[in-house]
C-alpha cells in the first residue's frame, strides 16, 4: 500500500492550504490505530469501523499485524473534512520499530499525539515526542480512553508538562468519568458535545448547553486558557489587556499560530472505541495543525549555496524525498513527500542518493474519492 502525500498531480496553491500531512504517535496500546479507524469512519472514508482485536483495520493490514494487535508498518491513508484533504500515516508504537515512525516524522507537517488518560506519559510516548522535536513537527494531544477506570485528563496533561517538556493547553472539560464519560465542554465555543450510545455506528455528536454543575468549572478553565495564551500571542495579549477576555476567533488564532511554532500543545479527550471524541479531533486537525504552505521550505540535496529554496509550487523544479520503500508481491512501491514540482508518468527524476535517473510510474486514483488515496511507486 503505498499512498502520495499531496492532493494533486498539479496543487493550486488553494488547494495546497486546504491540505493536513499528519501522522499519529503513541507508545504502544494507546488506541492510536483505533483513533486512526475512527478517523476514517467519521470521514467516510470507510463505511464500517475496523477493529484491531477483529483484525479488520484498514491500517494494520499485514498479517503479522492483524495476529499481534500491533502496528509494525507506517501505513498511508486518505480522507476528507470540512473541505480539507487529510492525509493521515499511522506509525508503530512499539520501540522495535521506532524506525518507521522517524521515517514517517521526517516528511510530515504535523501530529497527533496520542496518550492513555490512565497511564498518561509512556516510555514510547517519549521516545516519538522528542523525534517530532527534531524535526520541529507541530502537534495537538489526544487523550484517550477517557472511558477507563482511572482515567483523568488533568493527571494526563500534568504528565505531558512534566516528562515531555512543552505548554499542554486544555481546550475541553470532560463530561462523566470513566463508565459514564459521556461528552465534553468545547472551551472556545462553550457548549457541551455529547454522544449518547457509543457503540452504534449511527451514532453522531449532538451539541447542547454545557450541564449545571460544570458551568463554573468551563468558564474558570476558559478564564486560564485565555491567560495562558494571552502571555504568549501579541494580538491575543492586546485584546485581553483592553476587554479583559478574548473572542472566540482570536482564541482559535492564536491556538493556531502557538500550535505552527510549537510554543502551546492544544489537549483534546475523548473514548474512540467508543467513537466518542473523534468529530472534535479532526476539527482541531483542521483548526491547528500547519498545511504544506505553512512549513518552511526545502533546499534540495545538490543545489547550489546560492539557489532559492524550494517552496511547495507545482511549477518549480521538482523536489521530493522517498521516505520508505516496500517490495511486494508485485514489485516495489516507493513512498515520496514531494516537496516541490509535478511527478508526470513517463518522466525521469535524478535519484542523487543513487546518481542515476529513475522512471516516474504513477498511478492515480479518481480525485472524487477521497477514500481511495493516490499512489505512487517509480523504478529504475
């Protein structure tokens, strides 16, 4: 399975901004391939959820993955939200092979981190993070099994502050603990989000007012964020100082550009076995996480000290970094970021790790489909 990281053969740079290259990290059993399942069904993308104890996941698809109940392989997938294109790689949580997940980090413009509400911070939760550090990739937290016993999202985000090291920000309140998590209080918009059954595959995200008991707790925790992110926005900081609160567009702003430069981690919860949670991931996927025209350019291997950078620009010279290859049964499959230009079937490309060129063999899915992802695979 190989799938093309960008949208287009021929990106406008409209289409370029609408676009999320994003991986998901996790120490392993932290529901990240379950996450990335639900992601998908809630897309429509698929239309049954895959379970990794039924073996039906879309991402585990080897068989020694469907067995174990563990990723082993980064595998690429495809969806749509509110008008974006999401190109999602779901990397391994195991540390046997952490290999897959630097590989995958290295090309992708954003994350999402995923972490046990009980357990919090993991060994292999480290280990991905700090990766992501080295190549300065944004991310947003997902806190997940909020359904367990033991599970708390204060303790979850205290443990990310202290072992990982960055600004973890909570933008929504749980609603129920443990058996009876049953929704959230989204913090910008200050309404509740429930979901009522659970497991029922028609089961949607209903909004309602945020309940009683909670409505002092939402608006002192919406009073801290706003503080938080204030001390460290400009525009946030002067509109704070003059109407001693922030709108909902600035808040939602400033979260973006603190995300994009790394100095705020957005934390969401939620049960994605239980699909609950999932809609508001992928609006702050949307909301937070940098598109292609965002990351800073690329300088490609052999330019000259002088050349122009290469920026994502579908009619520049071709940029791009095979970033895994994978033989199978019918040949061999090479997974490309590309970074700048347009790959034509039929074209040659100068391999500079070989120095040799290598024919382009591109073969496209319909662009109406988002659930069926473009592929591309190139030999020599």
């Amino acid at each position: 399975m190989c799938t093309h990281q960008h949208l287009h053969l021929n990106p406008t740079a409209a289409a370029l901004a609408a676009v999320r290259n994003l991986g998901i990290l996790a120490h392993v059993d932290a529901g990240k391939t379950t996450v990335t399942e639900r992601m998908l069904f809630r897309t429509g993308a698929v239309h049954k959820r895959g379970e990794v104890h039924d073996g039906t996941t879309v991402t585990d698809f080897d068989p020694q993955e469907r067995d174990r109940g563990i990723t082993i392989f980064a595998a690429a997938v495809t969806c749509a939200w509110d008008g974006h294109r999401l190109n999602l790689i779901d990397t391994p949580g195991h540390v046997d092979f952490s290999a897959e997940v630097e590989r995958s980090l290295r090309v992708l413009d954003g994350a999402i981190a995923v972490f046990d509400a009980v357990s919090g911070v993991e060994p292999q939760s480290e280990s991905v993070w700090r990766c992501a550090d080295r190549y300065a990739v944004p991310r947003i937290a997902f806190v997940n099994k909020m359904d367990r016993p033991g599970a708390d999202l204060d303790a979850a985000v205290t443990s990310i502050r202290d072992r990982l090291h960055p600004a973890p920000v909570a933008v929504q309140v749980p609603i129920g603990s443990e058996g009876g998590f049953v929704g959230v209080v989204d913090l910008l918009r200050m309404r509740a989000l429930i979901w009522t059954s659970g497991f029922d595959e028609t089961d949607a995200m209903t909004e309602a007012d945020i309940p009683v008991e909670l409505v002092e707790e939402a608006r002192q925790r919406r009073h801290d964020l706003e503080e938080v992110v204030a001390e460290r926005h400009a525009a946030a900081l002067e509109e704070y100082v003059a109407q001693s609160q922030l709108s909902e567009h600035t808040l939602r702003t400033a979260l973006r550009d603190l995300t994009v430069s790394g100095e705020l981690v957005v934390v969401l919860c939620g049960a994605a076995y239980r699909n609950r949670g999932i809609e508001p991931l992928l609006d702050a996927v949307v909301a937070y996480l940098p598109s292609p025209l965002e990351r800073p350019a690329v300088r490609g291997v052999g330019d000259e000290p002088d050349s122009a950078p290469r920026n994502p620009d579908p009619s520049g010279l071709v940029a791009a970094l095979v970033f895994k290859v994978q033989v199978t049964g019918t040949g061999r499959l090479t997974y490309v970021r590309l970074y700048s230009g347009t790959l034509r079937k039929g074209e040659s490309v100068l391999d500079v790790g070989a120095g040799q060129f290598a024919q382009v063999v591109l073969d496209v899915e319909p662009l109406g489909d988002p659930a069926r992802p473009a592929s591309s695979s190139s030999r020599r």
